[in-house]
C-alpha cells in the first residue's frame, strides 16, 4: 500500500483516484459519500456522516480506521464519532492511515479519503 500524493493511492498494485472503502474481507469498494452530500454546505466539504457507517454493523471489525486525507481536513459528523466510538477507530492523515494498516493484524476496515 502506498499514499502516492494528494489525489490518489496504491493498494494492492491498483491506483485508485476516488474515496474507497477497504471492507474486512479485503474487498475495495468506492466510498458512497453521496449518502452524506446533502451536509456539504454545512461542513464546506462532504463530510463522513453516520449514513455511510451503517456497513459496519454487518461486517463487524475490530479495528476502523479513518484516513483523512493529505491534509487531515475531511470532516466526520459528531453522529459518524458516535457510531466510530463502538469500536477501536484510528483517525490520522491518509498517509498515515495507509502506513498502518499495511501492519494491521486484526480484522479492519478503512475509509480513506484522497484529496484535501
């Protein structure tokens, strides 16, 4: 895995250029932020709401990591926190989430935003 530059990421030998979610079976899925669009003008940027969260009840992790972006500016509704606080969550910069993870030995998901 590897935090290219603003705009992109490495994972598995893919490059991929939107928001992903990496869920616990290792599948990669693009991140649904329009669920969490209609908050934009609230937060000044798509922030990661408590609507894009509902997956993780079903795949159940033991570890959620946020990655924040290059410049750890992507927002998270306090409802997001809430949901975020019934597992151990790890909120850094995108790159420091993508260096991470690479270690991670227990089962995780990650939502990893790629730009700001």
């Amino acid at each position: 895995m590897e935090a290219l530059a603003f705009g992109c990421v490495i994972i598995q030998d893919k490059k991929y250029e939107k928001d992903i979610v990496i869920h616990a079976n290792g599948r990669i899925s693009k991140r649904k932020k329009k669920k969490s669009k209609p908050l934009e003008p609230k937060y000044g940027h798509t922030p990661l709401s408590e609507k894009e969260l509902v997956f993780l009840e079903k795949e159940r992790p033991e570890v959620v990591y946020v990655g924040t972006g290059y410049n750890a500016a992507l927002p998270i509704t306090p409802r997001a926190l809430a949901i975020l606080a019934n597992y151990e969550t790890i909120i850094l910069s995108t790159p420091e989430v993508i260096s991470k993870i690479e270690a991670e030995k227990n089962k995780y998901v990650a939502i990893v935003h790629v730009t700001c």
